[in-house]
C-alpha cells in the first residue's frame, strides 16, 4: 500500500524537482498546414500505366 505524502514532502518535491511551464505552439492557420496527399502517386501510377497502353501500337 502506497504511503501518503504530507504537504512539506510534495512540496519538498516540488522545489527540488522544478520543470519549466509548458509552453503552448503557436496556432497555425489551416492554410499555412502542410499535408502529403497519400493517393496522388497512386493515381498517377494509374494513369501513367493507361497513358503507356494506349501508346503502345
């Protein structure tokens, strides 16, 4: 069983083990989010296969 801490120990604990307050980011508006599109280069495999057969005679 886990034994309680008194107030001087938490606070004891506190000082000694001191963190930096997290900082929150910054926003970015929604434009300005850089997202990979996952299907562009299957499609374009796709379509470059399409594109290959036809050319063929």
């Amino acid at each position: 069983m886990k034994r309680r801490k008194s107030q001087w120990e938490r606070l004891e604990e506190k000082l000694i083990f001191r963190r930096p307050n997290p900082r929150s980011k910054p926003h970015i508006p929604e434009p300005e989010i850089k997202t990979y599109d996952y299907l562009a280069p299957l499609l374009q495999a796709r379509w470059d296969r399409t594109r290959n057969r036809r050319a063929k005679p």
